[in-house]
C-alpha cells in the first residue's frame, strides 16, 4: 500500500472517530498491512477494547494498560494493537483475512459500545483472456468466457468493439457476466469483443477477434453426424436383442463339428445350426 494511500485511510479515520457510525470497508492487496480503525472518540472513560472477527473469533483485548492476543502464534506474530488510538493493525494480508471484524468499547460505567470493521484483501488481477466456444459450423451461434489466471474478479464488463454489451437480442449474459452466448449473422470482419475482468484494486482487459472465431471448427459434432450415430446404435441394440431371441430359444450344448456347421448355416433355419452358433455366443467353455 502507498504512502499516500495510508494518509488517505488516516485522515478517513480520523473524521469518524466520535461519530459512532461503522467506519466504511477496509480494501487492500494481498500481503500488504491494514489499520482497521475504531469509528469512536477515544478518552479516558473506556475502561476496555475487545477486537474480535465476527462471528466469535477473538483477537486482541486491552484491560488495565495490558494487551492480550489470542489465535495462533502464527497469527499473533501479524496483528498489533494500537494503544494510542485502539485501531487493529493486520500484517502480510491473506485472501482469508477478508471478514467483519468488531471492536468493542467497555467504558468505565459498564456499558458496551460495538463497532464493526468490513476488511477486504484482494489479489491484484492479471492474465486475462477471452475463450471461445462455437457451438455450430456455421458460426451463428457461440460462447465467449471471460477468464483470469490470477486474482478474485468481482465484476466482468464486455464491450463490442467500443460499445458496452449489455443482454438484447443477439447477447445473453450468464449470471456473474464472465459469459456471454452471442447469436450472430451477417459479416465478421472488423468485429471485436472485448472483455476487462476488476476487481476494487485492479482491472485487466482482453480482447477477441470475432473472425478468429469463425475460422476454428464447432467444437461439437454437426447434428445429421449425431443423429447418423444414433441411427446406427438403435439398429445394433436392436441387433443384438434379435440374436439373444433366437438364442434363448434355441440354446443347447454342442460339438466343435457342430458348431462349425452353425457359424457356416447361420442363415439357414436350421435349428442345430442355430444352437450351434448361440451356444458358443453364451458359453463357448459348453462346446465339447
């Protein structure tokens, strides 16, 4: 975190210090330091600080000039308690670190003032591309992903050319936007489909030709190849539920000579060549 920034989350604190509101969030970047401020007038009526990660996680408690911590000795090596002001100080930040975290004030009459803290960690986002799917031949009709290889992206925007895509006849976004199916027609020379994945501390863009789109195959088969294999399934299944008819009927123990003469007489209506041949169907160990 710059100096500047830090200034800037100094001053804030400052300004709400007395108002009892909840301070606003906290947003900061994996491995930096945060100060989560109080959002209280310090004085010498409070008597006790309790810092806690919400729901019931206790942290640090001050009491008679002394600071406990609590957690891990892991933990415990990465927060510090301000004495002079109350604020907690969180080091080396983790994606985990992100949650409300509550101060609570015990003032010398036994009363308890909370206050909640909203911390955020993000991990700066970059390595954005744009994939895609086309789900027919004939470039009508495909899928364009938007995805990172690093960071936590809470938003995707997309842009055709310089126009802001939003859901109209033609684009339909998924529900967190990091998708979109796009129903086209007419030329694709010229087109391009941009995508900017951000998050509160950072943003990265991407782009996608639509004519690189359309050079690639359909990644699925065309539906007269589907319907084609199905056909030649259904005529097999039924195949073999015909064999195994005549064979349930017609089973029986035989001789290789026997069998011989069914696989060469299958097509007769012979009811020995027919056994012959299902028998070694079902049980070629039965032929003797």
């Amino acid at each position: 975190m710059s100096l500047t920034c830090l200034f800037r989350a100094a001053v804030f604190a400052a300004c709400l210090a007395g108002t009892g509101a909840d301070p606003r969030p906290v947003i900061t970047t994996v491995g930096q330091m945060a100060l989560l401020p109080t959002g209280m007038a310090i004085g010498p009526h409070i008597t006790e600080v309790v810092w806690k990660r919400l729901p019931n996680i206790r942290i640090a408690e001050y009491s008679k000039n002394n600071i406990e911590y609590f957690g891990t000795m892991e933990y415990k090596k990465r927060v510090t308690f301000k004495v002079r002001n109350y604020e907690l100080e969180i080091r080396d930040l983790r994606i985990e670190d992100t949650a409300d975290y509550e101060v609570i004030f015990v003032t010398n009459s036994g009363s308890e003032t909370p206050t909640i803290v909203r911390l955020e960690v993000y991990e700066p986002i970059s390595g954005t591309q744009v994939k895609a799917k086309n789900i027919t031949s004939i470039c009508n009709f495909f899928l364009l992903t938007c995805s990172v290889t690093l960071g936590n992206p809470t938003r995707f925007n997309w842009w055709k050319n310089s126009e802001p895509l939003g859901n109209d006849s033609i684009h339909y976004f998924q529900e967190n936007r990091d998708t979109v199916e796009i129903h086209h027609s007419g030329a694709v020379a010229g087109i391009v489909y941009k995508c900017e994945a951000s998050n509160p501390i950072s943003k990265n863009k991407a782009e996608i030709l639509l004519k690189d789109i359309c050079e690639h195959p359909a990644t699925g088969l065309p539906w007269w190849v589907i319907m084609l294999i199905a056909i030649g399934v259904l005529i097999a299944i039924i195949g073999v539920l015909f064999i195994t008819y005549r064979c349930v009927l017609s089973a029986r123990h035989v001789t290789w000579t026997e069998l011989h003469a069914g696989w060469v007489d299958w097509r007769q209506e012979d009811p020995k060549s027919r056994a012959s041949f299902c028998t070694f169907l079902w049980n070629p160990k039965s032929v003797i």
